[in-house]
C-alpha cells in the first residue's frame, strides 16, 4: 500500500538538474532549509503541473534520501530509485517537502521560519502593545531574518485612506528585522511575537 503523505508537510526546496550519470540531482533550498533538507531520511516529491500525468511520477511521492550534500550555492542528493541520468531527469522542477514533525530540534532563541509565518507580530505605540499584523514571509536580507507583516486592519487602515477618493488605499507591509534588539519575546504556542518596533513606522 502506498504511504499516505502526512498532514505537516513543509515545502523547502526544489529539484533544479541532474547532476552527473549516476542519477544524482541538484537541489536549490529555500533560505534556512538546508539543515533539513540534508538531515531528513525521506523527502516527498511534488510533480509540477505540467509533469502530471506525463510520466511515471505520481503528483506527490516519497522517496528515501540515501545521501546529500553541500555543491556549489546548493546541494547535490542521491534518491533511491534514481540510478541514471534520465530517471534524475525526469524530477527537474519537483518541488520538495518535508513533514514538520521530522526537522530537528532547535536550540534556545532558534526558531525555524515555517513556524514564525501566520504569527501575530506586536509592536508599541505610545509604551503600550499594540497589534502590527500577522507574519506572511520571512526573508533573508544577508545579514539577518525580515518579517514581512500584513498590517492588522482598523487605524493603520483610516490612517491610509485616501483624502481624494471614497476608496482605501493599499496599506504596505511592515518588514520588522528579527534580530534581539527588537524581537523581546517569541510564543510559537501563542502564535505571537512581541516587539519593541513603532506601529506606525
């Protein structure tokens, strides 16, 4: 009987090319998944739309990683079942997914970026806590993490309205550095992370 693909999966990267003869593939992760990607013995493979139906790849399927390693800006991994270059070619452009439930553990103040996005994100006004909005992103700038807020509505939204039209105009996202000096306390049970960022900035 076929595995039946868990309730927790995460999208953390894609296959880009094969690599080599011997059925090795080129894998681009998405920003800090690579420890993930590497660490985890089984991956599900997600066919893009057009390769659906196509081939003899199903729309989602697991595989087991038998090895992965750092290549370039990238990765290279080894999947068993894959032996040639034209069974490696026919994953170009399969996304791949991980269940939450496998990532490692992190450490004191480490938090995995999946579970930041959907997070309401708190700031102050005038010394006291006021709502920003919810988390859609998380992006890295080289540096450190940003998160990319939707705005919560109601004052932010009046704040916005256009003096000339009826119409509200489009309030832009907040990009709230995640660093300690502005990140005081992170509730992933909660689903909040309080801040010392301005509303209004």
């Amino acid at each position: 009987m076929a595995r039946q693909p868990p309730d927790d999966l995460v999208e953390l990267g894609c296959i880009t090319t094969p690599h080599g003869v011997k059925g090795w593939v080129r894998v681009r992760s998405y920003s800090a998944a690579a420890v993930v990607l590497c660490d985890a013995a089984s991956w599900w493979l997600k066919a893009p739309a057009l390769a659906i139906g196509q081939g003899e790849w199903p729309r989602l399927s697991a595989v087991r990683v038998l090895a992965c390693r750092p290549h370039g800006a990238g990765f290279i991994a080894n999947l068993d079942g894959v032996r040639d270059r034209s069974r490696a070619e026919s994953l170009r452009g399969f996304r791949i997914c991980v269940s939450r439930a496998a990532f490692p553990a992190t450490g004191a103040d480490e938090y995995y970026w999946v579970d930041l996005i959907g997070c309401e994100l708190w700031g102050v006004r005038d010394g006291s806590p006021v709502l920003i909005g919810n988390v859609t992103e998380v992006i890295d700038n080289g540096a450190h993490a940003l998160l990319r807020v939707a705005r919560s509505t109601g004052r932010d939204a009046e704040e916005h309205r256009s003096p000339t039209r009826s119409t509200t105009v489009d309030v832009p996202d907040a990009l709230v550095p995640f660093v300690g000096a502005h990140v005081q306390r992170v509730d992933l049970a909660a689903r909040r992370i309080d801040s010392n960022w301005p509303v209004d900035f």
